[in-house]
C-alpha cells in the first residue's frame, strides 16, 4: 500500500467525531485531492467510500458490485461515519462475505447486487479487518484479484436460504386490507382530511424558503429528517 493511504487513514482517525459524512468526505478530497466518481472517491493509490450510521451497527448498502470492480485493484476503504468516530474496514471483494440477499440473480457472467456493511469481514486469517493490519489484508488480496474472488461471491449470495414463518392472514385482516382504498377514498373527502391539508399547507407556507435551502444538502437521510422537523417540529 501507498504511503498516502496511511495518510488517509491518520487524517480521518484525526476528525473523530465530525459526525458528519459530507463534511468528513469534502475534507478528505479536497486534502488527497480526490476524484469523485458518484459515492466513491479515489486516486492512483486508493479509493474510499463513506457511509454515516447513527450507531457502530452497520447494515447500510455500500456500494454496487460492478463498481467495486472498477477499484478491486487499488485498496477500496470504507468508511463508516459514527457520532463519536470514524471506522475504517478494507472491503476488497476477498474480504467480502457475500453480496446482499436481494442479489439472486448474481453469475460470474452476470455482475450485479450491491454489498452491505454487514457483508465486510470483521476478520480474515485471523487478522482483524483494522487499519493496522491493511498492509498485511490488501497484500493477501493483490495475490487473489477479483476475478478468483467472484465465483465464491457467487456461490456464497446464491445459497442464501431466508428464514422465518410465512405470514399467515386472518379473514378480518385481509377484509380490511382489501377496503382500504374504500376507507382512503372516503377520508380525502372529509372534513377532517381538509382540515389536516390546510394545516400541512400553512406549515410549509411558513418555512418555504428554509426547506428550498435544506434542499442543498447532499445526505438524503439528513436533508430528510431537517426537512420534516421543520414542518412538523414545534421548536422555530
């Protein structure tokens, strides 16, 4: 590995606690002067991904598999962004466990599916997947390549067996399943929906120009959630 990448990983473990995935991201191309390819960035030396998460459990979607493709090569960092620090894992395809469930119709011939934080190996040969040992991780994964790693990927995804009951409906239950468009009908022409619209529209009158500027905001998750506070929250 380049010795930028550990310059990376210091300058990121340096801002701990930002909290904050568009700012962490802006800093880190603008520092490594980076290319922006949609949600990865990256250099002759490495390519990163960011992701933010509200606690350490990490199940977000992180990247698609055709797109790690693209980067395989070069040591592909994720970043997961919690309130308190900043996680490293190294998530080249030998040190991925599988590709997401929804990903059944994955082939060697055939690469699609996207990959999940759970799917990265919190370990690998008894190292733990940290940035004191990527040195070591992405040494193991230059010798094996994409290519040998796809068709255990493959396999792997495809022997996923879902597990639970099937869900079982009762007569009532379904009965008022089946007349919910009659009841939905029936509410858009009461009362009380025009009085619960006019409330909607007069909050949003109020904070128009504030929600065109929360707009702006890259993290869909956090525009979101500013979006509906502001409509909906009590605190000007």
């Amino acid at each position: 590995m380049n010795r930028t990448a550990f310059e990376l990983i210091d300058y990121i473990r340096a801002h701990d606690g930002i909290a904050n995935k568009a700012t962490l991201s802006k800093l880190v191309q603008q520092s490594f002067k980076l290319i922006k390819d949609r949600s990865v960035f990256y250099s002759s030396h490495f390519a990163i991904r960011f992701s933010s998460t509200r606690t350490n459990s990490f199940s977000n979607t992180v990247v698609a598999l055709s797109t790690l493709q693209k980067y395989d090569e070069l040591p592909f960092i994720v970043c997961q962004v919690t309130p308190d620090r900043n996680i490293l894992y190294l998530a080249n395809s030998t040190f991925l466990r599988k590709i997401s469930h929804s990903s059944q119709d994955l082939r060697v011939d055939n690469i699609k599916g996207s990959i999940n934080g759970s799917d990265i190996a919190r370990t690998f040969n008894d190292l733990s997947n940290e940035p004191e040992n990527f040195e070591a991780l992405f040494s193991i994964h230059a010798a094996i390549g994409f290519s040998e790693n796809l068709p255990r990927l493959v396999e792997a995804t495809n022997n996923i067996v879902p597990f639970g009951s099937k869900f079982s409906i009762s007569r009532i239950s379904l009965e008022n399943i089946l007349h919910a468009p009659v009841r939905a009908s029936n509410f858009v022409q009461s009362p009380e929906y025009d009085r619960l619209k006019s409330d909607l529209d007069s909050r949003v009158s109020r904070v128009t120009d504030a929600i065109l500027v929360a707009g702006l905001i890259e993290n869909v998750n956090v525009r979101g959630r500013v979006i509906e506070y502001m409509i909906a929250g009590e605190n000007d």
